[in-house]
C-alpha cells in the first residue's frame, strides 16, 4: 500500500530507495545523502511512502516531496 506505514513490511526492509524529482538533480550529492538518511530514519513522517516486495523481503521507496524537505531542514 501506498503512503502507508507498514510496521509488519518495516520490520522486513532490506533495502533504500529514494526517488528525487528533477527539480532536484543539481543539489550537492553530499546533501542529498544527508537528507535521505533523515528521511529513512524516520519513515512514518514521509509524505509519499511505498513498499516493494523483494525476495527476502522490502525495499522502502521514499519519493521527496517539498513537505519532506522542510521537514528535516
């Protein structure tokens, strides 16, 4: 499900993944880690939140939005 914490999927995440739009490509890689860190750390809060099924298990999809930007600034 779609922007929707999954505690039962969380407890099952192998993986990150999260998605910038376009509008983004020219910020600074290091600033971009840094944020994507703050935002897997805190999944429940993300705005656009996916899981999708791996062999094993999860990957988390964050996709940012402007909402999670000022969030975590």
């Amino acid at each position: 499900m779609a922007n929707q914490f999954d505690p039962y999927r969380e407890a099952l995440v192998l993986e990150n993944v999260t998605i910038w739009p376009d509008e983004y490509d020219e910020w600074d890689p290091a600033e971009k880690a840094r944020i994507e860190q703050l935002l897997h750390a805190d999944p429940e809060q993300a705005t656009e939140l996916s899981y999708e099924r791996l062999p094993t298990g999860f990957a988390r999809v964050i996709t940012v939005t402007p909402e999670d930007l000022e969030r975590v600034s």
